[in-house]
C-alpha cells in the first residue's frame, strides 16, 4: 500500500498512460502552424532553415528540439511528436518531486493528466505543449533560492530564457520574480545571493541573446521587432475592434473561455490550494501560487503590442501552460476544501455558474460535465472521491480519441490524396482546401511533383487564366469544422465548375469528395 502510494509509483502510471494516449490518440496534423513548425526543423537539421523577420522562424525551441527527433528516426509527424511526450513527462516528474509528502501524488497525476486540451497536443508538434515544461522550471528552481542560490537563479533564469526561445508567452511569467522579492523582502527573507544572481545571470543571457540579433540582423531587438511587424488583423485582435468587443475580453469573455474549454473546474479546485497558501505562505505553494498570479494577470490583461493595446487570443491551446500549475495547486489544497464546509459550498456555487454559463450557450455536455462535478463533491469521500474524481475526469479525454479520429477520419484523407497524385492515368491539376494546400510540404515532404499538383480553391482565379482541359477536385468535409470559413471559396468554385467544365466522374467515402472534370 505504501509503494501505491509513492511518487514513483503515481509517476511511471502517469508515464505510461501519457505514452498510450500519445500511441493511440494521434488523429493527425492540424493543417496549421504546427506545418510550419515540423518543415523549419527538418530545414534546420539539414542546415537548411534561414532565420528572417517572420518571428517563428527565430522561435529555436520550438522546432530545434522536435526537428532533432525527425532527423534521428525519420519525418512522421505523429513520431516527431513525442517532444511533446518528453516535456510532459519531464513536467511531471518536476510537480512531482516537490509535492510535499502529506499531499496525494495520485490527485497531483489526475488533474495534470485529464484536461482535454492539454491532452490533445500531446500528440502535436507545437510550443505551447514544450513551453509546458519551461513554465514549471521557473518556479520550480525558486523554491530552492536560499539552499542552491546560484543553482536556484540558473533555473529560473534557463526557463524564462528557453522558454522565450520557444514561445513568447514565457513573457507572462515574467511578473514572477518580482512578486518573489516583494514576498521575500516583506517576510524578512531577503536571499540577496539568489537576486544577485537572478540578475547577473539575466543580463549575461540578456546580452548574448541580444548580440546574436544584433550581429546577425543590425539590431538588438529584432526578435521584437519581427513580433510587432507580425501583427495582423483578425477576428483574433481587439486592438481594431470596437470598445464593447475590448470590455467584454477584458471582462467576461476570460471566463466564458475557460468554461467552454473545460478549464473553470481546473480552476475552481484550485481555490482552496490558493486559499491555504495565502492563510499560511511557504515553499512550495508560494512560488507555485505567485506564478499562477502571474499567468492568469498577464493573460488577462497584458497586451502583445508595444504600440497599442491588444490583449492576446483565449485560444485554448494558449491556456494548455495553466494546467501543470493548477493541478499543483489543486494538489496542496485537496484535504483543505474537504474539511471546510463554507469552502465547499463557494466551490459548488462556482461550478454551478460555470454550468449555468454552458446553459445560456445550450452546451448541454458541458453544463451536464460541470452539473456532475457537485454530485461527486458532496457523494464522495476519502479515496472513493480520489477514484470518483479520476474516473469523471479522464472519460471525456479518453472519448475525445474516438470523437477527434471520427471527426478527421485522417488515414482515409492521406489514402485518397497518395492515390490521385500517384494516379498513372491521369495528372491534372488538383483543386483542393486551401489548408491541405498549405500543408503539402508534410503531407508530402518527399514528393515535389505531387506538391506541385496540388492547387488552393482560394486562387481560383489563376485557374480561370490557365483553364486547363482537365482537372481534378478533392474537398476535404474537414474543413466544415476546422476551417468554416472555406465555405466562401467553395461556394465560388461549385458555380464555375458547373459553368466551364463537365463532371466525368465523382467518388465520397467519409470526409473526402473526389471528382474529376473535363472542359467544355
């Protein structure tokens, strides 16, 4: 029983079910930025990759390290993913080494490993989910400020530098070490030696970060200057949009996101750990509480602009770094909540304005999921409320394997488009979604010529000068989800096809629609 209940044990359990969620839950690409990330780091391996003013292009530890994986065992999307693998379990095993020994490793393990969208990039190569790990390093090596000052400052300062590295994001933290010294200054513990070090170290990797671009590129702040020039507007800035679209990101829009993304119960349970850490502040609820602080201020209110105000998107992938950080706090304050009845019922009300939230959107499963959470809170106790908790949490994410494949049905795409650009008979020119256009370097990154066949909807218009005597058609029903607003192009293209050529022949099975044409 004692063994069950060890670190290690809750450890290789989390690792193994992380792997088979990893092996089993991959339901492919998603045809967006994760395209450009797997092609930059197959360029930089083979010492191809050229760093320019398009700011992903500097962002190193996002592909360097995936890119690596590639080279070493070959460029399948789904292997080069196990980055994200090595970064959670590498997360993992840092929450769980300074979990203090009074809390249960088991609850730590579910909460860290349940969340749907932390879970689903697992199987993705994008920064956020190597971000996960660098997020946790910086408070994880402050707890260790006064016994390894030195130690201590090379840690944070290695997470918010390689973390930058990956994704700016790690910008969020940086709020971090201050509210540390304010906290420390106020309680008489001044640990001089760590800030010492905190600083000289910052201004060390400061600098030589800074050099590079400025040797590189003529200016010290290219890197920033490239994340500015790089904005753009969209239905995902503010900055162009009216007041009342700023007041509600500003106001309601944070939590109606986190309710519909199933991150309020990973919030609300997180409560008591932050209620216990501000009645009694000591390591390692502190720097875990303050940094929590610190991503949840910053996503809420920072701007990503210097020059005007622009808060950044909720986008859920965004949201995947607060999970390790909750799921360690909902750890510290698990036993709290369950002897404090007024804690309880606080709990309870906030659950249920989540749900209600999910009712006025008529999100049935989510207002049901969160409706469920208060019959366990109050029907369980001891280890049944630890297995009831486990089991609620983790069936969503298991059904969402089933639900994400489904709705893809990816190995069918992949089959359809190898045979129509491996078709000896015919060669024409293949219409197709603009997103499987932009992502023909991976699905075919060894092919040029079936590359070369492939032709986005979206530049219909060169077609109508080309007008070939035969083409080819395959729409991919994906996008109807991923990519609605493709139904614009397709709406353009259905009227041409029909006005310029004659349909010889058409095939559907599941997501993908296969026709061929003759002009005129």
């Amino acid at each position: 029983m004692k063994f069950i209940q060890s670190k290690s044990f809750a450890f290789w359990i989390g690792a193994l079910f992380l792997f088979g969620y990893w092996l089993f839950g991959f339901d492919g690409i998603t045809f967006s930025d994760d395209v450009f990330y797997l092609l930059a780091g197959k360029s930089f391996w083979e010492g191809s990759m050229e760093f320019n003013s398009y700011h992903f292009s500097t962002r190193w530890g996002a592909y360097v390290p995936s890119g690596l994986i590639g080279f070493l065992i070959g460029f399948d999307p789904h292997k080069i993913s196990l980055i994200s693998l090595v970064s959670y379990l590498g997360t993992l095993a840092l929450l769980l080494r300074i979990l203090p020994k009074s809390q249960n490793p088991w609850i730590l393990l579910v909460w860290f490993s349940s969340q749907i969208y932390f879970l689903h990039f697992l199987t993705k190569v994008y920064p956020d989910s190597l971000l996960v790990f660098w997020i946790v390093l910086v408070p994880f090596s402050a707890i260790y400020r006064q016994e390894k000052p030195f130690l201590s400052a090379l840690g944070v300062i290695s997470g918010l530098l390689f973390g930058f590295l990956t994704k700016e994001t790690i910008v969020f933290l940086g709020l971090l070490p201050i509210l540390l010294f304010w906290f420390d200054w106020k309680k008489g513990n001044k640990y001089l030696s760590f800030y010492f070090c905190l600083i000289g170290l910052g201004i060390a990797f400061g600098t030589l970060y800074l050099g590079y671009f400025w040797i590189k590129f003529g200016s010290p702040f290219y890197r920033f200057e490239s994340i500015q020039d790089g904005h753009y507007i969209s239905e995902f800035t503010y900055a162009d949009k009216s007041f009342w679209v700023m007041l509600k990101r500003l106001t309601i829009m944070p939590i109606v996101t986190f309710v519909e993304r199933s991150y309020w119960l990973w919030l609300v349970f997180a409560i008591p750990g932050l209620v216990k850490i501000r009645k009694k502040p000591q390591s390692p609820g502190i720097e875990f509480g303050l940094a929590f602080f610190s991503l949840l201020v910053c996503f809420w209110l920072m701007s990503t602009n210097f020059k005007f105000y622009n808060p950044i998107y909720l986008n859920p992938r965004h949201l995947i770094i607060f999970v390790p950080i909750l799921a360690f706090l909902i750890s510290l304050g698990w036993e709290y909540w369950q002897a404090d009845q007024k804690l309880k019922r606080l709990m309870a009300i906030l659950i249920l304005f989540g749900a209600a939230i999910s009712l006025l959107q008529q999100d049935w499963k989510m207002a049901g999921f969160q409706a469920l959470a208060i019959l366990i809170l109050y029907a369980f106790q001891g280890q049944k409320l630890t297995w009831a908790i486990g089991i609620y949490l983790l069936v969503p994410g298991l059904l969402a394997i089933r639900y994400q494949q489904n709705l893809k049905e990816y190995p069918l795409l992949i089959k359809a488009l190898i045979e129509e650009v491996k078709s000896a008979e015919n060669q024409s020119l293949i219409l197709t979604n603009n997103f499987l256009d932009f992502s023909k370097g991976v699905l075919f990154y060894e092919d040029r010529n079936a590359q070369k066949l492939l032709f986005p909807i979206e530049k219909l218009d060169s077609i109508r000068a080309l007008r070939p005597t035969k083409i080819r058609v395959i729409l991919y029903d994906y996008y109807r989800h991923a990519y609605p607003k493709e139904q614009e192009d397709v709406d353009i293209l259905e009227p041409w096809l029909l006005e310029n050529y004659i349909l010889n022949s058409e095939e559907t099975e599941g997501q993908v629609w296969i026709r061929t044409y003759s002009r005129k």
